[in-house]
C-alpha cells in the first residue's frame, strides 16, 4: 500500500494530498469528503509507510529518511456559477480576533454584534481562539522535537473546544460540531504521529495543523448564529483565497484568482452571513498556508477588497488607536480617525496598529477600516481611512501619533553621514564599514567609523504635516525643554513623520514630552511642594480651587505628585487630590526624605515638566537647588537664603539656570506677591540703568510703623503685630533687619552689583539690651522699658512733619547698599502707606525724575502663595502654555 486514505469532512492538506469532493458543509448539514494522502511521490523516502484509518497507527519498514512531502494539492470544484456575488456597500466585514473569541460567552457576545448589525450582508472573519494558535503551534514543536508529550498537548486542544462547544451549543448543532471535531483531531493525531517519526515538519505540514483553530471557530460562531435562525455559511478561506510567497515570513494576495474562487464558492453557499476562517489560505498550487503572524487582520482587508465592502471593522480589546503607547504614556488619547498613510507610518515605528500590509488592500479600494472594542461598544473606535481636508491648519492636530523603537545603535561616519541599525547588527555594521572604507579611513578623508550604542528612535507622525509650518520647531521645543539630548533627525520628502534619535534612557521621557506638548495641555507639570505650613498650605488651598479653569482656559494641566515637610510626606505618580490633601498627608504619608522627595520627582516618567516649589526658609534646602536645576526639574520660591547667600554660590546657580533650559523663579522672595523683580528685570531687559531702588520691604515692619503714631506706644504697636500673625513667633526676627538686607541683597544682584549679605550695613532696630534675651516672652516683656525712647523719635519726626520709615536702600551707582530707619516728608509716597503695604521706588536713566513705584501687600500668606503661584503660571507660559 503506498497510500493513505482518511475520511473528513474538512480538507486536511497534507503531503501530495488530492481531493475528491462529494458535497459540501454548511452550517448543519455535515457530509464527508475523501482525501487521499499518497506518499509515493516522496523521493526521500526509502520504503513505505502504512498509516491505520482508524487509530493513525503507524507501521514504518525501511525508510531511512526524514518525511519531506512533496506538494500537497487540494483542487477547487468546478461548479458552474448559479448564483452572482454582488459586491458594493451592502457588505460589512467584520473581524475578530483571538481575545474576542476567547470563551464562549465571548463567542455568543460576537455573534450578537454579528447580528445587531443592520447591514444587507456580513462577512465575519475569525481567529482561533485565544492562545490556540500557540498551543497549535507547540503541538508541531513537539511532534518534530520527538517529545511524547505532544499527545497530552493535542487532548488539551481537544478538550478545550468540546468544553467550549458544550457551554455554546446543544442538540444537533452540538452533535455535529463535536463529530467534526473528533474527526479532525483524529487526522491530527495521524499527521504528528507522522511528524514525530519524521522529527520535521514541512512549512505546508505546520501551516496545515496550526490553521485548524479558525476552523472550528468558525464553525462554532456559524452555528451561536443559526440558533437564532438567521441564515449562515462558514467558509474555509484555503478554498477561496490564493497567496503567493513574496519573501521572508511574507505572501501576498492574488486578488484575481481569489475573487474568482470566491465567486464560485459563493455560487454554492450565497448565504447573507458569511463566517470565514481568517490566518490560513493556499496558494495557486492549491498548497495550504497562512497569512503569517497577525494574518487574520490581512484576511479581513483582503475580502473586504474582494466584495467592495463598505467598512471592515477590526474588533480587539481596546477602544481604538492611541496616541502613543499607553504603558509608557498614561495620558495617551483614542484618535478618532487616521489616514492610511498615518496608520501605515505608525506601524512601521513599532505602533500596535495595524500590519502596515494589512491596510494595503482597502486603501486601493477606499474602504475604511474602523478600530473598535469589543468590550467596550458604545466606543467609537477609531477609523482608519482616506485622510479629510484641513481648513484650520490647527499645529497640534497635525501630528496625530508618537512611537519609539529601543536597543538600536548609532552608526557614525564621519564625513558622509549616519544610520540606525538594531543593536545586535551594530558589529557586523561597523565591521563591513571598516572594510568598504578601509581605504579612506587610511588616508585620512574619513576620521572614523563610530558606533552609539543604546539609542532609541522616536517618531512623530502625521499626514498634514507635509503642509504646515512649525510642527518641528514645536516637537524640538518640547524636547529641548525637557531637557533631552537629540543625536540624529531624520524627515521623509513625504513629510509623513519625523524621526529622532536620542539616548535610550532619555527614551519614554521623550515620548511624554512631545506628547503632552501635542495632545495633552500646553504645558503638563508635576509640581512637587516642599514645605506645606502656612504658605505652602495656603498654595496648595489655591491650586486646589484653581487647576481645573487653568485646565479648561488655558490649557495649563497642574499635578501635584508629592508635598513633604520637616517629619512626614505624601508621594503619587499621577497626581494627588488636593480636596483631601491634609488628611492623606495624615493618613497615608510616610516619612520626610528630601533626597527620597527628589528622586521621586526625577524619576517619575508620567510627566516630562517637573518643578520643586520650595516655601521654606530653609538654608539647607534652598543648598539643593543647583543639584535640582542640573537633574532637569524647574525651581520656585520664595525663600530668600538662595539669592542672599554666599555669591560665589549664587553666580554658580543663576550662570546653570541661564545656560540651561531648567527655570529657576523667585519673584516672592521680595514683595510677596509684588511684582518687583519682573519689573526689575523689564527695566535691564530693555536697556535701562538702574540708579537707585529704595523701599518698605518688610509688611511687618511697614505695619509697625504705620501704626506707631498718636500716643501709642511701640511695644504696644509690636504686640499686636505679633498677634496678627504679621511678625515672626520672635519679632527679633523681623525687627533685626535682617529679612530687609536679604531683599535689599537680591536686588542689588539683580541689579548687576556683586555684593556679599556682610557688605550691607544694617541698622537694627532690637535694643542692644535686649538682643540676648533667651525667649521671645523675655523680649516682649522688656520691650515697653524703651518705649520713651521710641516715643522720643516720633516727635521729633513730627515735629519736621515727617514719619519714621524702615527702609532697604541699593546704591546702583556708588555699588553699595543699605538697611536703616530714615524719616519721610508726610507728602512723600512712602508715608502714604496703610496696614502692611510695601512700596519700592526705581530711579532709573528713563525715571530719573519721577521714580517708578510699586506699591501693594507685602506680607500674608494668602498674597505670597500667591506670587509663588504666579511664578508657577509664568513657568507654564515658558514651557507652552498661551500668555
């Protein structure tokens, strides 16, 4: 016997298999077709092979030789066409994938879609379901790897399909899925038996036992269809679609041969819901094989191309295309459409789209495909189709999505340009390029070939870009204020993406920022706040009230992703709700690190803009400020021990923050919420010459002395300032000058002068007598015995028709500066004051005559969270945001 004969009602290819078609199956109607294996055309083998009908025992005699088929062949009947396939808008082709056909619940959940939708004609191609075609693809590997236990790994699949059949079906329908099903496993069990000996598997061989998941589920979603007697067929694509191989791993379609078989299979079977299998197909020699990995999204495009459909839908686990990849960018967004080229870009950048082959066949015919969740139905999805005419010319909707791709390498040549080559090809690159350039490299045109390892690309895409200007600017602005490094650009004459290389590392953090700068808010910043005591508090209490509108009309999106203070913090990757921030720093907070703080905040991937707002008078933590600045992360402030200390260390923050794109703002550090040191800068900015700055800058102080009139007494004045809450817990603090020379300090460095704090002489206002007093309860209960001399320089002041005034003094010109107590004409601006108003004069080359005046609270806390706010604001406006 040199042949092997084996009843099934499917046609199970095999080794120079030829069919003899006897009828065909469809929906219950279950017939038997013969098919005959004949091993006789095999070379290889030696001898025969005898394979029992019935168990797939195997009798080998003296082959000496692995089983190599020689073409299998399955012939298409010849019917003459009864019926014509009609082609156009009244089909829907439906996809669905291995996670929707899952379970079958799943499958009952597919064919109520199937049978919600209102279109004239379905054609529904399926995968196997899930994590089939792996077990399918094992069951070969163990066959030709000689491992037993590909018996036990074939009852798996068995029993995974008649469970699924038991809970989906029931009576005939049952009956006569589970009789196919013991058949084809039964030819299953005879081909890797087959394999086994042979200890290979031919592609035709594996192709034919992988490709029997869509089979079955595909007979099993025909029937969950017919049980609610709506009229189906399943087809086996083998018998109408035709491949032929196109290099590696890859075959494309024969468009003419397929519509032609699919004409005469719908001949027989014009059946208005049509359940094809998706992945296997054959080619024109009739030989069974696949569409490769991702086939059965091929297989829909490609009928859809066949009956002109009017959309092919892809339904997965996911509501849509995303903007970028959601596991490295949490704020990505679903897109709502997508052009075919976008689409074919983004796959060719490693985006889970689509294959981009899988897009060739509808684009040719203008079919859109939709992207929709099969979990998720009342998602839109996301339709891939002809890209729609831009009339708004809108930059941020030109670039519709960002991908990267990791571990390549770098090739530089000096001299005649650069590539990107995956990482492990980079030492047989720069191997042959050694080689090709040997010469060159000995004489000297070219200096080197190096090679950058650990780079990645990232690509942005997006069909309009090809007609509007600034879209690269706006992706290297984004990029260069996040603080990555770009090694390479690279743009198409199609203009359909950019593409940057940059250092793997800086990889994700790249990602988020383009993204956030393209599809989320202008600007995205994670605020970090250090200090959440009164002023801290009181910003936190504002940003709680604020984000949303900032949000909504200015697109500025603030996350507060950590508060720490001197004993406790609270830490979040995405955000803390600031409703509760006080009971979650209670309740869940752990204990304060600032190193931990920080690298909390370097580390964090979700936002590419990340800022340290500093509302302590902390030396220490005002010393951190260059190691911030230089990790990239932006600075706030209103603690004066940064701009007031040591210069050398002050010249050595302000040279790294105008030399990078980290911004460091501390407009509250004088005048709270007054905007002193913008005017300050405005005036230089613009070519003025500072002459002379005079001011009230302490509120404390101001209030003392706009109080300290008629019989009052000054310690009288100083203790309800304390228990206002204007002045210090020890108003020694206040009333020292010190806080005054640390102001009058910054805006002499502002100003250009490169004074030390020492340089300033401060005329204190703490009796001398009184500066060692242990406590502040001491210094207030001696302060009255010096009220008589206090009252003493009021009335003399009073007398001239002055008032006593503490002010802070910079000598622009003669390079000095000072802190002292002077007295004021009653008409004079500075004695106009009221409560804790401060007020600063700018005498300048342009207001030489009338001093610029700036006049406003200078002290509370509510107005100094606020000016830290806004330095919050004019950092987001740096970074993007609209002014």
């Amino acid at each position: 016997m040199r042949g092997l004969a084996v009843a099934s009602p499917l046609p199970p290819a095999a080794a120079a298999a030829r069919r003899w078609p006897r009828a065909s199956f469809s929906g219950r109607e279950t017939s038997t077709q013969c098919w005959k294996y004949d091993l006789s055309q095999d070379r290889s083998l030696g001898g025969s092979l005898r394979i029992g009908q019935s168990q797939g025992s195997l009798l080998r005699h003296h082959s000496t030789n692995l089983l190599r088929p020689a073409a299998a062949a399955i012939s298409v009947e010849q019917d003459d066409i009864n019926t014509y396939l009609p082609k156009g808008d009244m089909w829907s082709v439906h996809k669905f994938g291995g996670t929707c056909m899952g379970t079958p619940q799943r499958i009952q959940s597919v064919a109520d879609i199937v049978l919600g939708d209102s279109s004239e004609r379905k054609l529904v191609i399926v995968s196997a379901m899930s994590k089939v075609t792996d077990m399918m693809y094992n069951l070969v590997h163990k066959a030709q790897s000689r491992d037993d236990s590909y018996m036990i790994a074939l009852e798996e699949v068995f029993e995974k399909h008649m469970a699924a059949a038991k809970d989906l079906l029931d009576g005939e329908d049952l009956a006569s899925f589970l009789s196919q099903l013991h058949s084809d496993v039964s030819s299953l069990r005879a081909m890797l038996s087959a394999i086994y000996i042979a200890g290979h598997a031919t592609e035709s061989f594996s192709d034919f036992v992988v490709g029997h998941g869509e089979l079955w589920s595909a007979q099993m979603l025909s029937y969950a269809i017919k049980k609610s007697g709506a009229p189906c067929s399943w087809m086996d694509t083998r018998e109408v679609l035709v491949v032929k191989p196109s290099g590696p791993n890859q075959v494309d379609p024969d468009y003419l041969e397929s519509e032609n078989r699919l004409q005469k299979w719908f001949s027989r079977q014009p059946a208005e819901i049509i359940v094809a299998t998706g992945f296997i197909a054959s080619t024109a020699e009739n030989i069974p094989t696949t569409l490769k990995r991702d086939g059965s999204d091929f297989s829909a495009a490609i009928i859809g191309s066949l009956v002109r459909a009017r959309q092919v839908t892809i339904w997965t686990d996911v509501d849509g295309v995303f903007s970028a990849d959601p596991r490295k960018v949490s704020e990505a967004v679903i897109l709502s459409t997508l052009s075919y080229q976008e689409a074919w870009e983004m796959s060719y950048f490693g985006a889970n789209v689509l294959h981009p082959r899988t897009i060739i066949p509808v684009m040719k015919d203008n079919i859109p495909i939709v992207i929709r969740n099969m979990f998720n139905i009342s998602a839109p999805g996301t339709m891939i189709c002809r890209q729609p005419a831009n009339d708004n010319g809108d930059l941020d909707a030109c670039v519709k999505s960002f991908a990267t791709i990791d571990n390549l390498a770098l090739v530089n040549v000096e001299g005649t340009g650069m590539a990107g080559v995956p990482e492990k090809e980079v030492a047989a690159v720069s191997a042959a390029l050694h080689v090709r350039f040997r010469e060159a490299l000995a004489v000297g045109r070219l200096s080197k070939v190096e090679v950058i390892n650990g780079c990645s690309i990232l690509a942005a895409v997006g069909l309009r870009m090809a007609s509007t200007p600034g879209v690269s600017a706006i992706l290297f602005d984004a990029l260069a204020k996040a603080n990555i490094n770009v090694r390479a650009i690279a743009q198409g004459c199609s203009e359909y993406n950019i593409t940057v290389v940059l250092k793997q590392e800086d990889c994700v953090r790249a990602l988020r920022a383009a993204h956030s700068r393209f599809f989320l808010s202008k600007t995205t910043l994670a605020v970090g706040i250090i200090g959440p005591g009164l002023i801290g508090g009181t910003l936190l209490n504002q940003l709680k009230d604020q984000a949303a509108v900032l949000k909504e009309n200015m697109n500025i999106d603030l996350r507060v992703i950590g508060i720490t203070g001197s004993s406790t913090m609270l830490l979040s990757d995405t955000g803390i709700d600031l409703t509760q921030w006080k009971e979650l720093l209670r309740k869940e907070a752990e204990p304060a690190d600032l190193a931990n703080f920080v690298r909390h905040m370097s580390d964090n991937h979700v936002f590419p803009n990340k800022v340290l707002v500093d509302c302590t008078a902390d030396t220490s933590v005002a010393s951190h400020y260059y190691d911030w600045l230089k990790k990239g992360i932006h600075v706030i402030t209103p603690n004066k021990k940064a701009n007031s200390g040591p210069l050398d260390q002050y010249l050595k923050l302000r040279t790294l923050q105008r030399a990078s794109y980290t911004h460091y703002f501390y407009e509250a550090t004088v005048g709270a919420g007054l905007p002193i040191i913008s005017t300050l800068r405005g005036l230089l900015e613009t070519g003025d010459k500072i002459l002379h700055i005079e001011g009230i800058f302490s509120g404390t102080l101001s209030y003392i002395f706009n109080n300290f009139e008629g019989t009052r007494t000054f310690s009288d004045v100083v203790a309800e300032a304390k228990e206002a809450g204007y002045t210090e817990p020890d108003p020694r603090d206040d009333l020292s000058g010190t806080d005054v020379a640390r102001k009058v300090i910054i805006l002499a460095r502002e100003s250009g002068l490169t004074l030390e704090l020492s340089d300033i002489p401060v005329k204190s206002l703490v009796p001398e007598a009184l500066a060692s007093c242990s406590s502040a309860d001491e210094f207030m209960q001696k302060l009255p015995s010096f009220d008589e001399d206090w009252a003493k320089q009021r009335s003399e002041a009073e007398a001239a028709g002055e008032v006593l005034r503490y002010v802070g003094v910079v000598d622009a010109v003669n390079q000095k500066g000072q802190v002292e107590l002077r007295r004021y004409k009653r008409d004079h601006p500075f004695a106009q004051l009221s409560g804790s108003d401060n007020i600063i004069a700018f005498t300048t080359s342009r207001y030489k005559e009338q001093p610029l005046i700036v006049r406003g609270p200078g002290a509370g806390a509510e107005v100094t969270a606020g000016g830290v706010f806004c330095d919050i604001l004019r950092l987001a406006s740096s970074l993007g945001a609209p002014s």
